[in-house]
C-alpha cells in the first residue's frame, strides 16, 4: 500500500514537474510515498522549460532532465490520495473531472497554509488509532499510508476555519512559461514554502507511525 500524491498544472512542463520533483526528493525518507504530475492540457512528450530544470536541479532533484510531460486523466486522479493543483483553474479541472476527489485536492498553497494549521494535537489524536494494525501485521507501508490520508482530512477539516486569503490570487502559483527568468523565480518563491509546509505534515503523521509501533 502507497500513499500517491499528484501534482497539476497547464503544460507539465513548468510549475508541476518542479513539485513534483522537490516533493519526491523531500519526501524519499518516508516508506511508500510515491509523487506524479501531470497537465490539464499537457505538452505531451515534452520535457521541462530549461529554466524550470535549472531551478529544480538547483534545488536539489536529481530527475529533471528525465520528466516527460503527460495529460491529466481520470485514472490518474482516482488512484491519488493527494491532488496538488499549482492554481485553482488546475483545482477545478480536477474536480470536475473525479468529483469524488473534492475532499483530496488542493492547491498547493492552499494546502500549506493549511498544513501549517494542523497541530501535533489534532494530528496524535487522528493518527493514533491506526498504531494498532501494524501489531496486527500489516506493513509499516500501510500503516503510514492510513496516517498520511488523516492528514489529508485533518487539513482539509480547516477549510473554512483558516483565517482567509487577502486575494484569492494568493491561492496560485503563477505561470512562468514564456515569461523572463525573473518570473520563474517567483514562481518558485510562492510554489516552495507551500511545499515545505506539505512535507512538514506528511514527516510529521509518518513520525507518529513509528512513535506508535
């Protein structure tokens, strides 16, 4: 059992494959968590923007080059237990594609601003129960799975009780594609504290995990 994380933007080919990479690469501590990306009107077979290569390696991802974009589906969306869109139009096409998925998809900074509101509190108090099951034999992948979906919950719980954004622009991570480099590295700046606050939360439901075994 994995726990699946799905990041969405235009083109996959800029702000998407750069979360996707420096998720997978936070994230690689953490037993059976795997990160994809994808485009609502992708740039198939396309790889990254140079510049959003140069930013990712930068920051540490060792599979830029490697990216080939691909085309949001259905399939794509059910099998994750985390949908990322790097801007609400991206949000939107996901749920109207898999409505089913509203409770899981995110933007990206809305989820971290979120994220950052779950204290260890909530956080113990959700997780705890599934302790249990690793006694019981099932894999430490599943369990931490099964805690990682609480955090999902217990973040999308706080929709609506996080004080609001001051503009709902503040939601996005906006499009460098075509734009100067400058661009991209606002870009990066709105899309890497959103992402950080991601990873805390996820390290910190998989800690419990292990603090229960």
């Amino acid at each position: 059992m994995s726990f699946r994380i799905l990041t969405v933007c235009t083109g996959n080919i800029c702000r998407s494959p750069l979360a996707e990479q420096l998720l997978r690469r936070e994230l690689a501590g953490i037993e059976g968590v795997t990160v994809a990306s994808a485009g609502t009107v992708a740039l198939v077979g396309h790889g990254m923007t140079p510049e959003a290569q140069t930013i990712s390696t930068r920051l540490g991802a060792t599979d830029a080059s490697a990216h080939v974009a691909r085309l949001l589906t259905e399939q794509f969306i059910a099998e994750s237990d985390l949908v990322l869109g790097l801007a609400r139009e991206h949000r939107r096409a996901v749920v109207e594609l898999v409505p089913a998925a509203t409770r899981r998809t995110f933007t990206l900074r809305e989820f971290g601003r979120l994220a950052a509101s779950v204290t260890d509190a909530d956080l113990d108090a959700s997780v705890s129960p599934f302790a249990g099951p690793v006694e019981a034999g099932l894999s430490s992948a599943a369990c931490i799975a099964s805690n990682l979906k609480i955090a999902v919950q217990a973040a999308a719980s706080l929709r609506g009780v996080v004080e609001p954004l001051e503009s709902p622009d503040d939601a996005d991570v906006i499009d460098p594609y075509g734009q100067p480099v400058a661009v991209y590295e606002e870009s990066t700046a709105q899309l890497v504290p959103a992402l950080q606050a991601t990873v805390s939360l996820l390290a910190r439901a998989a800690q419990l995990t292990q603090a229960h075994r």
